[in-house]
C-alpha cells in the first residue's frame, strides 16, 4: 500500500470537489424525482468522506 504524501491528498480533495460540483449540476437537471434522491444521496456522501 502506497502512503499518501500531503500534496497526494490534496489533489484527491480537489478530484472530489470537482466530482460534487458536476454532480450537483445534474441533479439540478434531472427531472424524474427518484434519480434526484440517488445523486443527493450520492452528494452527501462524497460530501461525508472529505470530513
């Protein structure tokens, strides 16, 4: 297992932010209200792991 360097985990916060901002723009989007939950679900918990 590699161990992660402050720089590695930096870049990793920036993948994750960029992933939730797209994310946020497509349930934004999207009209059908069960797939709206999935991509809130799934927001909040990319919005969990960078705590």
């Amino acid at each position: 297992m590699k161990i992660l360097k402050r720089g590695d985990v930096m870049v990793l916060r920036e993948i994750v932010a960029g992933k939730i901002k797209l994310y946020e723009e497509m349930m934004e989007r999207e009209k059908n209200p069960e797939k709206k939950a999935v991509w809130h679900f799934v927001i909040s918990d990319l919005k969990g792991e960078l705590d």
